[in-house]
C-alpha cells in the first residue's frame, strides 16, 4: 500500500518510495559531481601552464574519471532522480515495482564503483571515449555496462509510472510540461543506451580476447550514438528544470505550452542524428553524409533550443508585467528574484548555455568550421558551456527547491547558496570562454603537455595564449570554488539543516 504526505508549500502528495529513491539519487548525485569537480580542478591546473600540475600518466587517469563523473554519472543520478520527480511527485501518483526501481539504483552504483576503482588502479586510461584501440580492463566496460544498465530500467520506469498514473485518474489533462520534458529525454536515453549496448558488449568481449579485433570506425560511429546524445538527455532535462523552476519560483507558465512542446518534439527527432558532428574529421564516412548531418539536420536540433531560449524569458517578463510591473521596457527585470539561488542558477544557465553552449555548438559543428577547430581546446569549451554553465548549474539551482520540498531541511548557509550561483557561472565562463580562444589558436585538447603532441611548437608561439591558458586555470578555480560553496550547501543541509514539517 502507497504511504502518502501532502507539502504544505507546494501541495504535492509525495509518495514515500519515490521520495526515498528522490533522495539517494540526488544524494549519490552531488558525491559524485564532488569527485569529478576534484578531477576537473586538477585538469584545469594541469593546462595552466605556469602551475601544469600532474605527470603523464595522472593527468590522462583523471581526466577519464573527470569525464565519467562528471559529465556522466552526477547528471544521469541527478536525472534519474528528476525522473521519479515529474513522473511520480508532479502527477500525485505512485512509484510502481519500487523493488526494480531499487535494483536499476544498484546497478548505477555498483557500476559507477567499479568504474572508478579500475581507473584510478591505473587500468583503463582511454579517456572518456575509451577509442578503440586502446584497451581497458574488462572491468571497466563491465561498469559502463551495468551503469547503462540501470538507467535504462529507469527510464523504462518512467513510462510505467506516468501509465500507472493515467490508468489511476491521478492527473488530469495532458502531462505537465516538465514531465513532458522528462519525457523527451527518457525517449532520447532509451535510443541512446540502446547504442551503448550495440557497441560496449562487444568492446567488452575484445579486452577479453573473445573478439579478435574491433573496426575502429564502426567504434567511433555507434560510440557518438552513445556519447553525444547522452548529452541531449541533458539537454531536455535542463529546459524542463527552466520550466519547473520559473513556475515553482515565480508561478511563470509558458507564453504559448504548444509551442515549448513542438520544441521538445523536434528534441526527439533530430538532436540523435546530429551527434555526428563528433566525427566531421573521420575519413571513414562520406563527405555528403557530413554536409547533410551538420549543415541541414543539425540546424533543427538547434531551432528547438531557441524556441526554448526565448520562451523561459518570456514567461519570467509576461508574469512580472501581469504582477503590475509594466513601467519602461524592463522594469520587471529588475523585479525577477535575483537573490533566489534557484531561480538566479536558472537565469544564468539560460544565459551561458545560450551564448557559450549553443551558439558555438553551431559554429563549431558545422563541416567547414569543424575541420579546423575539433580536435583543438575550444571544442572542451563548448561543451563545459553546454554540460556545466548550462546543465549543471541548472540542476544546482533545481537542489535548492527538492531540499525543502523532499528532504525536507531547510538550507544551511543562506548567503553562500544566494553567492553561489554567480560564483560558479562567472568561473565556468572564464573558464569555457578561455578555451575556446586557445583553441582558436590551436590549442590541442585532451593533451598534458604545452606543445603539440611533443613537435616543437610551444604556446608561447604567442602571448596571448598564455593568457587564455591562465584564463583556465583561474576559472578553473573559480567554478571550483562555487562547486565547493554547492555541494556544503547541498550536503550540509542534508545531514544538518533544520527540519521542516
């Protein structure tokens, strides 16, 4: 029998499973976003060249644990903790088979685990995209496989309960728009790690010598079908926490729902395919096949981001003017809660995911653009624009409305959650925008030492780049610094904020 309680703030019933299961995913989450920020700060310290802090061996160790926890693991245990959220929490209903939901958590965890020991044993430093040939232990794809696994089973749970709460009459009309949204992403995460099946099982068997060998091309192709779109799970969950957030903070409900789902929509129909812009310098596929990818499809990938990026603002400016703020052109914007850590981390994730995520993701992956700049730093800075100013941030802000609402403490340290925001996006974007200048220089990425591939050809070719380098390790830093101020906060308040009723 389901065991409710209703929120006296929000008037959810809040099923107790869900809630339980709410809590450790987020939980796991933010440990997890604290190692891998450890790893990043690392990195970021390594490519400042005065500082170049790790050897060889440590740097490329950590930076394949940066790339799973960070731009993995924390996001999916956030995600999935979104996912009961908008399809339990926001319906009034139930979490059905709590028992899968509980052995899907395992299976994150104990593939996560494993991942982690493997490589910091020194056993499988591939980086993040593991490219074949190199070769890790059979362990680590195991973790992959069992971490895929599990959010798999999630997302499959997640059309089982919004089933459930249809059949039970628990809503009405049509799904609300931030379960929408978890929709779309649960949509994209089953094609996405049914490709991660297709090409880890038998990546698996060669490192046990089963396989005798695996195409390298064929590798890369189904890997970005995996690593890229995982991304766009992301990026759906993220805009559903821009709509959640304006609501739950201000009452903002889109200008026009149609419309934020039509983008949603196009979400599920095109952001997959244009995952191929990874493999724009890849000899092994045609030259009209990339054309296609990048300068035709991608495009309506990117549509759907603007629909959303002009109708969150939108519904923070017609909300304001409806509350009586209508003097000059933009007197509501003084009146929006800027000393609100959660609406404040979604304004600026709007902001940074727009103009350092976005607009060069576009850039940077079209065919002509993207033959010179994707192996340099500025495609790290597209991504830390997308990932971290973006997303991240996002579901920072999103931490500061569940720890009232389901863990039901109230938030210890007040002023550092209303600074830390602005702390970790200025440091992010110092950071993001750093790189992208480098690498605009031709600054290689992924690589520990200050020349290229060790040719004779030193950054101090010139001046400018030391300065965007130094621009790395500062907002490196910086973001480090607001991830700290995040996760005591989020931690802190956890074990020992004060009970709310």
């Amino acid at each position: 029998m389901a065991e409710f309680r209703t929120c006296p703030e929000t008037g959810l019933k809040i099923e107790r499973n869900a809630e339980n299961l709410i809590k450790w995913n987020v939980g796991i989450a933010v440990a997890l976003l604290a190692v891998g920020g450890l790893f990043g700060l690392l990195m970021a310290l390594t490519r400042w060249p005065s500082v170049h802090l790790l050897p060889a061996d440590f740097y490329y160790r950590f930076l394949t644990l940066h790339g799973i926890d960070a731009l993995l693991a924390w996001v999916l245990f956030f995600e999935m903790g979104l996912i009961y959220f908008t399809s339990v929490v926001i319906l009034n209903s139930r979490a059905v088979c709590p028992r899968i939901s509980w052995l899907a958590f395992g299976l994150m965890l104990v593939g996560g685990v494993l991942i982690n020991i493997v490589v910091l044993l020194g056993k499988a430093d591939v980086m993040f995209t593991s490219y074949v040939p190199l070769r890790a232990d059979p362990l680590y794809y195991i973790g992959v496989i069992l971490f895929a696994v599990g959010a798999l089973i999630v997302f499959i749970l997640f059309f089982a309960n919004i089933i459930n709460a249809r059949r039970e009459g628990a809503y009405d009309g049509t799904l609300p728009l931030g379960t929408f949204g978890l929709l779309a992403a649960s949509i994209i995460g089953v094609v996405t790690l049914l490709h991660g099946a297709v090409i880890m099982i038998p990546t698996l068997l060669w490192s046990m010598g089963i396989l005798p060998s695996l195409d390298a091309s064929v590798y890369r192709l189904i890997f970005w079908g995996l690593g890229h779109p995982s991304q766009q799970i992301n990026v759906c969950a993220m805009v559903a926490v821009w709509y959640m957030t304006a609501y739950l903070v201000m009452g903002a409900k889109p200008v026009n729902e149609k419309v934020s789902r039509t983008a949603f929509v196009l979400y599920i129909l095109f952001i997959n395919v244009a995952s191929e812009h990874h493999l724009l310098v890849d000899p092994a596929l045609s030259t009209w096949h990339k054309i296609v990818n990048t300068s035709y499809v991608m495009h309506l990938a990117v549509f759907a981001s603007m629909i959303h990026a002009f109708c969150v603002p939108a519904s923070f400016e017609s909300t304001l003017r409806e509350k009586g703020y209508t003097a000059g052109a933009f007197e509501w914007l003084k009146k929006v809660p800027w000393g609100n850590p959660a609406f404040s981390a979604v304004a600026l994730s709007i902001v940074i995911f727009g103009f350092l995520g976005g607009i060069t993701g576009v850039v940077f992956g079209t065919e002509q653009f993207n033959m010179i700049r994707h192996n340099t730093f500025a495609i790290p800075g597209h991504f830390h624009g997308t990932v971290v100013g973006g997303t991240t941030l996002a579901f920072m802000g999103f931490t500061y409305l569940m720890l009232p609402t389901i863990f039901r403490r109230k938030l210890i340290l007040e002023g550092w959650a209303k600074a830390q925001p602005y702390v970790f996006g200025i440091g992010v974007s110092i950071l993001s925008i750093g790189m992208m200048a480098a690498g605009s220089f031709g600054v290689p990425r992924r690589h520990w030492d200050i020349t290229f591939a060790g040719a004779s050809f030193p950054y101090a070719f010139d001046p400018s780049i030391d300065v965007f380098m130094t621009m790395v390790g500062l907002g490196g830093v910086l973001a480090a610094a607001g991830g700290v101020m995040y996760i005591v906060v989020a931690l802190g308040s956890i074990f020992k904020g004060e009970k709310v009723a």
